[in-house]
C-alpha cells in the first residue's frame, strides 16, 4: 500500500464481489473486512471488523437485481460507516439502480432516481461515483458531490483494436446521438440514427432508420440492455437495411426477462459489455457472441484521485486516450 493510500478503506458489498477484487487489486489495497449476517426474517446486519474512525471510507455496491435487496444492503453500510465515525463515505455504485423513473410522464408515478438520490444522502454518504447514469440530469437530483463516470475509454479501446472499415455508428435512439457521435468521431465512422416509439417498458417500435449503412460494419451504443427489445429490433432494422456485420456496444449489461432469447434471435455479430453489473451464468453460456470488458480500472483510477483530492475531469474526457494496465476482456467475469 502506497503512503497516501493508508488512510483509505475500500469496502464491497455482495452484489458483484468480482469487481471489487479488480478495483481493490489495482489501487494495491485489502478490502476493508465486513461482517453480513441476517435475522430470521431476512433484515440485514452489517458489522465493520476493523476500525475507520477518521478515515476515508469507499463502499462499492450496484443497486442491479434483486434492486431492493442491494439498494438496502448499500443504505446499511453507509450507515454504518458514518456511525462508526468515518471521515468521509463515498457510495460507489457502478450500476445506480432506479434511475431510469427521472421524471413523471404520467399522473400518478413516482421519481424513484430522486427517492434514491436522498436516501443515500440521509444514510450518510457526503459523495457519490457512478458509471453511466441513465440520463447526466440525475446528477442535479443529488444535494452532494457526484462523479458520474462513462465507460467510453474501455470500450472505445476495445472497438479501436478491431480497426473497423466502413464503419457506421448507429444511434438506437434519439437520446443517445451524442454517445454515438463521440464514438463516430474517435473511430473515424459516419452516424445514422433510428427513429424509436416505445409502446411500454418491454416492447418499442423502430419506425425509421436515418443514415445509410448498406453494406457497412454497424456499431450501436447504448448506457444499458436491460430486455433487450431495443438492441435487437434495432439490430434487424440495420440487416433489413444491408448492414453487412453488426456490433453492439454497452456500458451495463442488465439481460433481464426475455433479453437472451431476443439478443439470440437478433443479426448481432458481437455483444461487448462491461462488468457493472454481475454476469449470470445462464446469459455467460447462452450467449457465444459476448465479450465482458472490465472497468475496474477506470473505477480505481477515479477513487485514487477522489481520495487525493486530486481532479477526476480528466477522466470524463471522451477524447481523452486512457490507457491502464490490464483493461480486461473476460468471459466469466471472474
């Protein structure tokens, strides 16, 4: 452990422990040592086993399925730290759970982004680091410092190395043109962008493809694939229109409902995803077409400096060329 890093104290809760390993390796720390039991009713009990009082606490948690269960666990914990005196928490949540409830399109709904947002400032967290919040605006719900993190670099790398010809980047809908013109600019392709109705929360309408990509390597970029509906009607609009390949690129890998089967059915040569979120076995082995990037070292990059005080802007640079050791390619998310 390096001098300046001995009064931090990184702490992962049970939602994707993997990662944490990863994020703990590259900082070159132990993971603060935890203890999670439960009642017999299903209430948790968290018990820190060594002593941060004064310190700088980091608790990585993504509030992914089952939501409420990881959501809770993270409240706890930083509860816990602050009781126990910590000198400062930040909430590392790498997949921020709820946020796609943002605002009321109808009567009678609630904004679940913002009940989170003060939830996890009343438990106790003074900061909070995520990956790729659904939409930035999230960030306003937030009365404390928040570094919202983009996966772009990781998988920016990953697409650069494939040294593309004829590459047209596809925005699956209008909210993600910029994502995919950042990308377009960096891998030197051209954009198109598809018209999108959504009828409900599982089912859309593509209607329109604006662009061409007759006979060219399609990319589409996306924050999440959650069921799916979206990657793969827009992955069969783009073959429709003589999309020679087709690739997909996406932050948080969530396979929810019929998602596999959809992504299975769909003209997708590749699915490149990182691990914010846990990988279930039954998706790992259902899809052949799957390629797990590692932001562990992004995450570790942005905690070291949070902790240094030192400037995490940087890292938000989409042109920025963020080369760290080790960026993973996994299988097994292991």
């Amino acid at each position: 452990m390096k001098e300046n890093e001995a009064n931090m104290v990184f702490f992962c809760g049970r939602n994707n422990p993997a990662l944490g390993n990863k994020i703990a390796g590259y900082l070159g720390i132990s993971q603060g040592k935890a203890r999670i039991s439960e009642f017999p009713d299903g209430e948790l009990i968290i018990k820190l086993e060594e002593n941060i009082r004064g310190r700088d606490v980091f608790i990585m948690q993504p509030t992914s399925s089952p939501a409420n269960d990881n959501l809770m666990e993270l409240l706890i914990y930083i509860d816990c730290a602050r009781r126990a005196s910590a000198e400062r928490i930040t909430a590392v949540i790498p997949y921020f759970g709820y946020a796609r409830q943002d605002r009321k399109d109808e009567g009678r709904t609630p904004i679940t982004a913002k009940l989170c947002a003060n939830l996890l400032a009343t438990a106790g967290a003074d900061r909070v680091l995520v990956m790729d919040l659904h939409a930035n605006q999230i960030q306003g719900f937030f009365d404390i410092p928040v570094d919202n993190l983009g996966a772009e670099p990781v998988l920016r790398a990953y697409f650069a190395s494939k040294e593309f010809k004829d590459l047209v980047l596809v925005s699956p809908d209008v909210g993600n043109i910029k994502r995919a013109r950042r990308f377009a600019e960096h891998l030197e392709g051209k954009m198109a962008i598809i018209d999108k109705r959504r009828i409900s929360g599982t089912e859309i309408i593509n209607q329109n493809l604006i662009g061409t990509v007759k006979g060219k390597t399609v990319l589409m970029i996306d924050d999440i694939i959650a069921t799916g509906g979206t990657t793969s009607e827009s992955a069969k609009l783009c073959k429709e229109h003589g999309a020679k390949k087709i690739y997909v690129g996406a932050t948080h890998g969530v396979f929810c409902g019929p998602a596999v089967q959809r992504l299975q059915e769909a003209p997708i040569d590749e699915i490149v995803i990182t691990d914010t979120v846990p990988l279930k076995d039954k998706v790992a082995k259902s899809l052949d077409n799957l390629v797990v990037m590692s932001v562990a070292n992004l995450m570790g990059e942005a905690i070291r400096r949070i902790h240094n005080n030192d400037s995490v802007s940087s890292l938000f640079n989409s042109t920025m060329n963020f080369e760290l050791p080790f960026i993973g390619k996994d299988k097994n998310n292991s």
